[in-house]
C-alpha cells in the first residue's frame, strides 16, 4: 500500500498526537508499505527526510502562541495537493481535524481514495482554554462541526472504547478502536540490581528517596496545579520528592505556586525529556500521578503501567481503561484532591501493595504491544481500501436521532 499520513506536529514536537502518528508512519514502513508523512516543520523553514520507505515533508509553519515547542502549518493546501498527486496514496489517514484534515477530505474526493481520521482530541480539549461562559456555545458548535465532518470519512479510528462511545452518540458514527501501542522492548520495569542511580544523578534528585512522578504538558488542561495540591501535604509529612518532566506554558506558575505552598524543595521541574531518556525515568520513579480530565487515551499511562509504576489518577474520561482501581493503582473521584494525596500516602507506607499493583500494570500493558497496533492499523487499511474500491461503502451512521437530543442537551441553558 501506498499511506499518506497527514498531522499537524510530528516529532520533534512532541504531542499525543504526534506520537501516534510517528509509531504507525514508522511500523507501516516497517511491514513494508510506501509511507508519506506531511506536517509543520519543527523549524524556520521546510525541509524533508527519507528513510526505509518513509519520506517525512515539513512544510512552511509559524509558532503556536498556545503551546510551547509546537508550530502551525502556513498555508500549506498547495503544496500539500501537489506532494499527495504526486505520491498517489491509496489512503490517507488524518491525524488533525481542521487544516490537515479538511485537505485530506478536499484531496480524497478528488483523488477518490479513501481516507481516515484519528480522533486525538474532542471539544472539551479547545474549550478548556476557555473562560468558563463560553464553553457549552463553543462545545456545541465543535460537535456540530465534528457531525458535519466525520461522516466524509471512510473511516473514524478511536483510541479507547471510551472515546468511541462518546464520539457516537454526539455525532451518530461508530468509530474502529485502535488505541496506541508501546514498545515492550524501551519500556519495562526496573531489573533488580539497578537502583537508578544515574538517572537521579542525572536530575539533581537524592537518593534513596521514593519519587511521585508526573509526566506531561504544563498547560492548563492537564491540571499539574492539582497534582501538587495533592503531593504538598505528602512531601511535607515524608521523605517523599515530586518529579514534573515536562514543558509548557504553566511552567514559571507552578513553580511560583510550589514556593508559595512551601515545597520547593522538594518538587523538581525536569522540563523537556527526549524520548530515548524516558524509559529511565520511569523506572527510577516509585508512582505515576497526573490530574489530567481531557485524555482521549494517556499514552504516559500506558508507559508508567509498562514501566511497572502504580498510578494514581482522576476518574475521568478513558482512564479507567488503563488504570483499574485498586488493582494497579488507584481511580479518584474528579477534584477530590484529600483522597489523592491519601492515595499516595496509601502506597508510599505500602511498597509491597504497591510492588503488586506495579506488576498487575505491567501485565495489563502487555495488550498494548506496538505490533498489535501496526496490524490492526494495516488489517483495517486493507478492508478500506478494499470496500472503497468495489462499493464507495463510507462509515455506515445510525439512523436513530440521538445524536440531535444529545447535542440539543448541550445548547446554552440546557439541562
């Protein structure tokens, strides 16, 4: 097959989406397909890679104003439509919504091929960074747009059975579910004579100490704030260190807001990680924290449980897939930050429970080997590929109208 995958970031910048979009770009050329990966460039101008059957083309972009280390592409449609008559892909697959995907739509009609989308974020992730009156108007109308767009796609992918179901009944299509891989060769859990000395060396920490580890964007949306209102009272009562990996805009914020709480000490911002290195961090740490409540999957959910790290989260959204409560680690109801921070304690004056739970998290991460998710993604661009060419067939929608009641429950003074 010939692939064309088009995406917004592509590492080196370093997204959710990005990620998803690298590991099946690359296990597609792997399994020996003709692989084209059309993103914004990570730097001031364009340029290209090409290796084992992959070429990479970054094209013209500008900075993100929202996020740090992420650039917009620049009017890229012409380019884009040139490279794709080029390439002549049998498929494309969409890992963005609006510039990317809209042109993977215009492009696919025009070529008339089929073309997928992956559904990375949902609305509640753009009006997080909204004040709080105007979130219902601007979900309403995301999921408007949503309704209107999906159903031009061959195909919806989901990444947890949770997204899926939610994706459905707002906008009436019922999505594959094909959720991220990981490679269970870079992230398993700590072999036991290695006390992770050199990683702690590495990051200022102290030895011997247990390290809550948080991995993830320092944006308004993943609440890092309620992590560390949670961790506070623990490092203030323990020996306990708080590690924060990770870059963005809150970053200067929670670090003032660890001084104002006293913590500072003992709260460690690591900023950017690069991949390759994060394997061991993970299993130096002792848990996995994160407050997130917009994950569409968690992919550092996935690596903390490989890595063996008992995790406690928020139950929200998906997460439940990844963390079962009480069995690798510990579900909180939403903002209960007190039943956090007990969570925590729970597990520092029990390292034999949670010994046990990282274990059980490990071997629930064994279903989400990286080659189980490269086949599912080429099994399901093959039964593409093939009813497109001898039906046109599109994702079929259901005929109930429960998608409008559920929108119009969503309309400003709405129940």
């Amino acid at each position: 097959m010939k692939i064309a995958y088009l995406t917004q970031s592509y590492p080196p910048m370093i997204s959710g989406a990005a990620l998803s979009a690298q590991q099946t770009a690359e296990g597609m050329a792997k399994r020996g397909h003709q692989v084209l990966v059309i993103a914004a460039s990570d730097r001031e101008y364009p340029y290209h890679s090409y290796k084992d059957r992959l070429t990479v083309l970054r094209l013209s972009s500008f900075k993100n104003p929202l996020r740090v280390g992420q650039r917009f592409l620049s009017f890229p449609q012409q380019r884009t439509m040139r490279v794709l008559a080029q390439f002549q892909p049998d498929l494309l697959h969409a890992h963005e919504p609006v510039q990317m995907g809209l042109l993977a739509l215009k492009y696919a009609s025009r070529a008339h091929i089929p073309a997928t989308i992956t559904a990375h974020q949902l609305p509640w992730f753009v009006a997080s960074y909204l004040p709080a009156g105007s979130k219902p108007v601007v979900e309403y109308v995301l999921w408007l747009f949503a309704r209107l767009t999906l159903r031009r796609y061959t195909s919806v992918i989901a990444p947890t059975k949770t997204i899926a179901s939610i994706i459905e009944k707002m906008t009436g299509l019922k999505p594959d579910i094909i959720g991220n891989g990981l490679d269970l060769q870079t992230f398993h859990p700590r072999p036991p004579l290695d006390p992770g000395t050199a990683v702690r060396t590495q990051l200022n920490l102290p030895e011997s100490v247990p390290i809550i580890l948080h991995v993830g964007r320092l944006d308004a949306d993943k609440s890092v704030d309620k992590v560390i209102r949670a961790v506070a009272p623990v490092v203030r009562e323990s020996e306990a260190h708080l590690l924060v990996v990770g870059d963005g805009r809150q970053k200067n914020r929670l670090i003032q807001f660890c001084k104002i709480l006293g913590i500072e000490k003992k709260v460690h911002f690591a900023g950017f990680i690069q991949p390759a290195d994060l394997p061991g961090v993970y299993r130096m740490a002792n848990m996995f924290v994160t407050a997130s409540e917009i994950e569409t999957q968690g992919i550092v959910l996935l690596e903390a449980a490989a890595s063996g790290l008992p995790i406690v989260a928020f139950d929200t959204t998906c997460i439940h897939e990844i963390v079962r409560n009480r069995v690798n680690g510990f579900l909180i109801g939403p903002g209960n930050i007190q039943a956090f921070s007990n969570a925590i304690i729970a597990l520092l004056n029990d390292p034999q429970t949670a010994a046990r739970m990282g274990a059980k998290g490990c071997k629930l991460a064994q279903e989400h080997d990286i080659r189980n998710t490269w086949e599912m993604h080429e099994n399901l661009y093959q039964e593409v590929i093939k009813n497109f060419r001898f039906t046109g067939q599109r994702l079929r929608t259901r005929t109930s109208g429960k998608w409008n009641r559920e929108l119009s429950r969503r309309r400003v003074g709405g129940a």
